[in-house]
C-alpha cells in the first residue's frame, strides 16, 4: 500500500468518527489497566489546560510532528512562549551534515515528549505510525515522560481496525499534508504499539471529546 500515488488516495471516512462516551470510558479503564494514564478533555481548550497543568516551566520539551498539537496552539505555545526548553527549534537550526550526532543525542532522550497518536483500541494499545521514527524512540522508552493528546475519532476496536485506521486515513491525509507543506510525500514506514508502560506516571493520555488532527 505503500506504494501508492499520493493523487489516488481517498481517506476512508468511517474513520473520522467520533466515539461515544461508552467507547471513550471503556477505552480509558483498558488504558489505565495497562499503565497509561487518562484524563479525558471536554474540549480544546480544556485539552490544552489539562497538557501545560502537566509541564512545569522550563521543562526539556521535544515535541512530535502533530495536527493535534498545531490546532490547538501547544506547538506554538511550547516553541515560542519562553516557558520552556523547546527542543525541535534547536534541531532544525543545526546542520544536519556536519552536527548529525549532536540532533540524534538532543532529541534521543528529553525529559518530556509530548505528540498525538493515530490509533487508540478499546482494549487499551496504542499505535503511531511515522515516515522517519523521530519520535518513536522516546515514546516508546528514552523520554522521561510522555504527553499525547488524542482527539476521539482515533478511537478502534482493536488492533487489525488500528491498523486500517493508519492506512486508509491518516495516510492518506498526511500525504496531501506533506506535499502542502514541504512538496513532498510520506509514507508508513514504521510503526510503534505501545501494549503497557512498565513505568509507573510515564504516560499519560488526553482524550480529546471533538475531532482534532488525523
């Protein structure tokens, strides 16, 4: 599926769903069972509380390419306020020729790592899927804490209609994304699943009641 000209992808809308508050309360106790923290946001704004309560100032951010994040004004707020020690800023102002080491050690293990995610399972796994793998790694251990904000459209069943999700929806959308953005494609070339944080307070996910990112 890879493959395919970005021109002929059609986003399968029966993602875009939003799920009840049934799905959403079961999908939080199978989250929390697995270690995963949840708090669950009635709207952006309160999403947006609900993520700077978790953050103090001048913490270490490094934050993943994220909609999600962008559309609620976080990204801008954890780049540009002053309030923190935004890491991706510093990343894209070194030279990836000749300070490659430096990039891949500062984003390698920051103290906070905060992002969204593209599918959530009622029975409580978490999948994201990335072009490059940037942001995997620190989600999945070298962070010391992770944040994702996750609008509940991203919510599935379980882990083969998780996978769909990220192949017929978000791929789609982040493709024509990408080419808007920087003329260029992306592709699902790695995926991380998340099945149980072993650290205890690692994780925590808000769960966003509206439709916001992909």
């Amino acid at each position: 599926m890879l493959a395919v000209n970005h021109t002929t992808l059609v986003p399968n809308l029966e993602f875009k769903k939003l799920a009840t508050d049934e799905q959403i309360e079961r999908t939080a106790k199978a989250l929390e069972a697995n270690n995963i923290h949840v708090l669950i946001a009635e709207n952006g704004a309160d999403a947006k509380d609900k993520f700077f309560e978790l953050i103090p100032d001048g913490a270490e951010v490094f934050l993943g390419a994220s909609v999600t994040l962008e559309t609620l004004g976080i990204k801008d707020e954890i780049d540009k306020s002053g309030r923190f020690d935004s890491i991706r800023p510093k990343m894209f102002a070194m030279n990836r020729e000749t300070q490659g080491r430096e990039i891949r050690k500062l984003g390698g293990a920051p103290d906070f790592a905060a992002g969204s995610v593209h599918a959530v399972t009622e029975d409580g796994h978490v999948l994201i899927a990335s072009n490059t793998g940037s942001q995997l790694s620190p989600y999945a251990s070298s962070a010391g804490k992770v944040i994702w904000v996750v609008g509940a459209q991203k919510i599935v069943k379980d882990l083969n209609e998780g996978f769909r999700r990220i192949q017929e929806y978000c791929y789609p959308l982040e493709d024509v994304h990408m080419h808007q953005l920087y003329n260029m494609g992306t592709g699902v070339n790695k995926i991380l699943i998340v099945n149980r944080e072993i650290r205890p307070n690692r994780i925590t996910m808000i769960i966003l009641k509206e439709e916001v990112g992909f």
